[in-house]
C-alpha cells in the first residue's frame, strides 16, 4: 500500500486539541476523509474517522447515543450504563468507519500524515497563504449501472 496523496485543512481553534482534518488517498485509487490530526501530550496523532455509536429505546425503538439519558422519541428515560466498556475500562462511545488493521499500517498512515500537516502549518505563516478546500471534487468517477 502505498499512500499517494495527503490533503491538509487546518483548524483555526487555536485552544482545542483538534489541529486539522486531511484525506489521503491509496494507490492513487482510493480516497478515505475525514482523518482528524490531534495534539496530544506526546506530539500529534492521527485519529480515523469514526460515528458515534447508538442504540435503540426499549419503549419505543427510537435511536439514540449512547451518552443521551432520555429518548429523542418519546422523551422516556434511557437505562444507565448501556455503554459498554474497551479492555482499559474506558466507555465506548465511537467506532471508526476506516481504520488501519496492523501498527505497521498505522505508523505508516501517522508518519505521512504528521509530516503534511506539519508542511501545510509551515506554509500557512506565508503572506497569501490560502487553505485547500477538501471538498473540492475528486476526479470524474464513471456512474455504476
């Protein structure tokens, strides 16, 4: 795997953690966005992208997030502690859509993606500096039939 492209837009909260969201794309063929780049007390890291997980009323089957306390539905009171817990004891309250499988992969994702973002920060203390959009559309993709 090869990773062909990393795209950086900084966040200009200077108070929160969170430093810029990037895309990378694979083998110039696959596109995974939404990746968030962190300061953390060790130096930046990357984190996938993820939803918040959920569950279902018991009284009405309405969905809601783990954290809420009363249904969005039928406005019931939701249980306590219907979260459930990682290995570390820590709530589980997000599961990442993409993510790597092995350290290897990982640390090859983090590696790139740090050093974009530290160019990009770089690039962004020049006069006229104008931030990429990450939305601006990929390349035409033919429709499936």
């Amino acid at each position: 795997m090869e990773i062909t492209e990393v795209r950086v837009k900084l966040v200009s909260n200077k108070d929160d953690r969170l430093k810029a969201f990037c895309s990378i794309t694979i083998d110039n063929e696959f596109v995974v966005r939404d990746i968030k780049i962190i300061e953390g007390t060790g130096g930046y890291f990357v984190a996938m992208p993820s939803r918040k997980m959920s569950d279902h009323c018991e009284k009405c089957g309405g969905k809601n997030h783990l954290r809420a306390k009363f249904c969005n539905n039928c406005g019931s009171k939701l249980a306590e502690n219907r979260v459930r817990k990682d290995p570390k004891g820590r709530m589980k309250l997000h599961a990442d859509i993409a993510h790597p499988i092995n350290a290897q992969c990982r640390q090859s994702i983090q590696k790139k993606v740090t050093e974009a973002f530290e160019q990009e920060f770089e690039k962004s203390k020049e006069p006229g500096y104008e931030p990429i959009d990450l939305d601006e559309a990929d390349d035409e993709v033919p429709e499936i039939v």
